[in-house]
C-alpha cells in the first residue's frame, strides 16, 4: 500500500514542479513552491524515520486536502480553512512527534520517568515545528515574489500558530487521558 502512496507522491510533486516553473495556468493565492517544500519534507521524513502505515494515511490525506485547498482557493474563500488546517496540522505534528519520542523510548535511549514532562516536551517540539513551518511560509513568498503573496502576515502567523498548538494540546490531552487511565486500570489489576 506504500507503494500506492509512494507514486501520489511522486506524481504529486511532479505537478507542483511543473506548477513552479509557470506551466500551469492556474490562478494561484498559493505558491507552488510551498507546496512542493511541504510535500518534500513531509515524504522525506515518512521514508526517513519509517512511520507506521496509519501515520502515512493522516500525514497523505492532510498534505492532499491541503493541495486541494490551494487549487480550489479554499484558503481564500472560506474564512476559517487556514486556521482549520493549522488545528489538524498540529494534531499530526503532535501525532508523529509521539511516534518518534514513544520510538526512543522503547530503544531505551531515554527513560521518561514523568509523563507530564514528556508532554511537555513534545508540546514544545510540535510549537517549534510550527515556528519554522510559518518561518517557511514566509521566506518561499520572499525567494519567489519579493514579497508575502499567501496570508503571511503578522497577525495570520500567530493565529496559525495557535491553531497548530491548539490542534497538538487536544492530541496531547487525549494522550496523557489515556495514559492515566491505562496506567490507573493496570494498579486496580494488581
């Protein structure tokens, strides 16, 4: 099924390449080259650090509705959809940090001995990913227009980044309940 997954994805960045140079006559309040950055990255890391196969359906299915957003000025036409976006894009950011700490972990290379720390911890590396994510929107508008083209402004950078730690607080929250709750049913076992 990866290999399905793996051709979209070639397929895909083979349309934004081809978007980026100008061959595609699509009215854009996008960039193709942020599309193609996000798409690279996100499958780079898919393949880099081997994340299970339901994290390859949330990350795939995110950076398609997010491609199809664009195309269809999504982003512009409805009010809140950017903000909607950066609240599930944080939830998977916050999901795949998970994976890889929980990943450590288990190789016993770190010991978590407070799992309130670890959830802060992983709070702070999804508010850090969100930070260089804005920082990226930013600078692909600089490097292909001179200028911010997407909603980057001030005020949209903050709210997306509200939106991506509001997104990862309701992943983290439903993780430290289940936690608890694991943990609380393994003491009344005993």
């Amino acid at each position: 099924m990866k290999k399905i997954f793996r051709i979209i994805f070639i397929i895909a960045i083979l349309i934004e390449a081809v978007g980026m140079f100008g061959f595609l006559p699509i009215v854009q309040d996008f960039t193709w080259l942020g599309l193609f950055a996000t798409f690279v990255f996100a499958w780079v890391m898919l393949e880099l650090l081997q994340f299970s196969f339901r994290v390859w359906i949330a990350v795939f299915f995110l950076l398609i509705l997010d491609v199809f957003s664009a195309l269809l000025g999504l982003y512009s036409r409805i009010i809140n959809w950017d903000k909607l976006m950066h609240f599930f894009g944080g939830g998977m950011i916050a999901i795949t940090a998970l994976e890889i700490i929980l990943r450590i972990i288990e190789k016993e290379i770190i010991h978590v001995r407070n799992l309130k720390i670890f959830i802060i911890n992983v709070f702070f590396s999804v508010t850090l990913l969100g930070f260089l994510y804005e920082f990226l929107e930013y600078l692909v508008d600089k490097i292909q227009y001179g200028y911010p083209k997407t909603l980057v402004n001030v005020y949209n950078s903050i709210e997306d980044q509200l939106c991506n730690l509001l997104g990862a607080t309701l992943v983290l929250v439903v993780y430290y309940t289940w936690q608890k709750r694991k943990n609380h049913l393994i003491v009344e076992k005993k």
